[in-house]
C-alpha cells in the first residue's frame, strides 16, 4: 500500500497548506476520493467548504465543474440539452457541468426536488441520459455537494434515497484559535492566492485511477464482515431509530473503512478503520424518531452507542 500511502500524504500536505484546521475533513475527503464515493460536506457559511473542493481539484489535475445551486434550477441546467442545429437540420447534444471529474454541487438544498434527481443517474450508474441516449461520465467522477445546517428557508431537504447515494457525510466546523491564526497570518502573506491562479498538481488522476485499483487487494478478514454485517443489522433495531443502515451503507461501510487502512500503509483492515469511518458513513442515513428528536438526541450519539453494541472481533 505504499503507493496509495504517498499519494494520500502528498495531498494531504498540500490541502493543509490551505485548509488550515481542518484535519479530520481532509482525512475524510481523501477516504472518500479513494473509495470513489460522492460526498455530503455540510458546515456554517465561511468554513472554507468551496474553497477545499477547488483546491483538491487542482492539486489532483482533474477536470472541475461548479453548479450553484438556485430554486429556478432545471434538470436540464445540469445534464444538458438538445440543440437544434438549423444549418444542418439535426439535433445535436449539448452536455451539462455533470461531465466532468470533480463536480461540486455548491448549497443543493437550495434546488427542487426535481433538480435534485437530476444527479441520482450519475451519482449511481456513473452516466446520465438525454432523450434517450445513455452518456458516460469520466471514470473519475465525484460530487461533492455543499449544504448549510442552520438556513432552512427557501431550501429543499435532501430525500432519503438521495442521501443514501452520498458516501460520506463530512461536517466542517469553526478551526480552533490557533488555526484560526494562522489562518490570518496565511491570508495576509498570501498564501491563499495559488489556489485563484496555478496551483500545481502533486498527483495525477492516473494515479488515483491506480490507487483505486490497488485497494481492490486489501484483505479483510471473515471476521471484519460479520462485525460490520452485525453493526448493520442492530442499527435497524435500535429504538433510537425510524430508518437503519442499508445495504448500500454496508458496501460504502467497507469501501472507506478499505480506504483508511490503506492511507495509513496496511494492506488489511481492522475494527478501528471501521470505528473511524461510521460516522460519516451512516451520520445522515439515520433517521431519528420523533421522541429521539424531542429528547435531543443526535445521530452520531446513536453512532457511538451502536459501537458499543457489537462486540469487536479479535
């Protein structure tokens, strides 16, 4: 796992060159990037979350595409459209931001319901299609989307099915004081202004294409499946709960849990990979009863007790 291991670090140290403070949220976004998931990256307004998703797309070399998200938004304003062309008399297609490698979808529940949609074909099959013709994306393809926790008017909360398409569920906070610091320092020295200009790439999508191939060896124990095949099952039995894991958190449960094994240089997993990665994982496709709610009660405490339920395979 060296590979996946340098390639990880290099990044890592780059992003944390700009992205002052925020170590775990990086951590997170290159598990995800390596397990080739999509993710949730919800925080405050000024926490830095477009900045960190232009960044990455730039010290990777990957095509980045932005949709601002607005309540007038069409499908169409995503995917692409038809174009008649009168010259030659035939349609022609005209493609959507989606073809692209990095895509961020900046404050989606701020679109319809119905633009929403929009990005569930991609986001799952990896193709979209216009008057029925099926496109290909690029084989790297992620979308990052942005959302806001405390602005609720005008916004569109995401439906389950949708959120369960999303890997991860990253949440970006204020830094500390002393990150906050050198946040300051950094920005009056100018630190901040290579990631408006020409940042350089520090890896290459062959080299993520590469990663990802080389995490399909890590070994996981028959033991590590029936764990994490229990932690699935007592979620959709905990009273806590209207709405457990699904089997497509299952898969994505062990996909990052295979990813953070690697960035840390083994070749096999262990329960601590899977401790590191349940909350992200399952944080925003459980749904909390109403009583759970009135008691105050929030999903990543249920996340740490559903930890506690199972016990750890040695």
């Amino acid at each position: 796992m060296e590979n996946i291991t340098d390639v990880c670090s290099k990044l890592s140290f780059a992003l944390k060159q700009f992205i002052v403070g925020q170590d775990m949220v990086i951590d997170q976004l290159l598990v995800a990037l390596l397990a080739d998931g999509h993710v949730l990256l919800e925080g405050v307004p000024g926490t830095a979350k477009t900045l960190l998703v232009k960044t990455l797309a730039k010290l990777t070399g990957s095509d980045f595409g932005r949709i601002q998200l607005t309540p007038d938004m069409l499908p169409s304003d995503i995917l692409g459209t038809s174009i008649y062309d009168l010259n030659s008399k035939t349609f022609s297609i005209k493609r959507g931001p989606v073809f692209t490698s990095l895509l961020l979808a900046d404050e989606i529940n701020r679109t319809a319901p119905k633009t929403q949609s929009a990005l569930l074909e991609a986001m799952e099959e990896r193709q979209i299609t216009l008057d029925g013709q099926s496109e290909k994306l690029p084989e790297l393809f992620m979308v990052i989307a942005t959302q806001n926790p405390v602005e609720f008017e005008g916004t569109y909360p995401l439906p389950e099915a949708q959120l369960d398409r999303f890997m991860l569920k990253i949440l970006i906070g204020y830094p500390q004081p002393e990150a906050e610091h050198q946040m300051l320092v950094n920005w009056q020295n100018g630190t901040y202004l290579p990631t408006a200009a020409a940042t350089a790439p520090v890896v290459s999508v062959a080299q993520l294409l590469a990663c990802r191939q080389q995490l399909k060896q890590l070994r996981v124990d028959d033991s590590l499946f029936r764990y994490l095949m229990q932690l699935v099952q007592k979620s959709r039995t905990l009273t806590e709960l209207q709405l457990g894991a699904s089997p497509r958190a299952a898969l994505a449960w062990l996909a990052a849990a295979k990813a953070h094994a690697a960035m840390e240089g083994r070749d096999f997993v262990t329960p601590d990979n899977i401790k590191f990665v349940a909350q992200p994982v399952l944080r925003h496709r459980f749904i909390l009863t109403p009583e759970s709610e009135l008691e105050g009660i929030n999903t990543d405490q249920v996340i740490n007790r559903l930890l506690g339920l199972v016990q750890v395979p040695r």
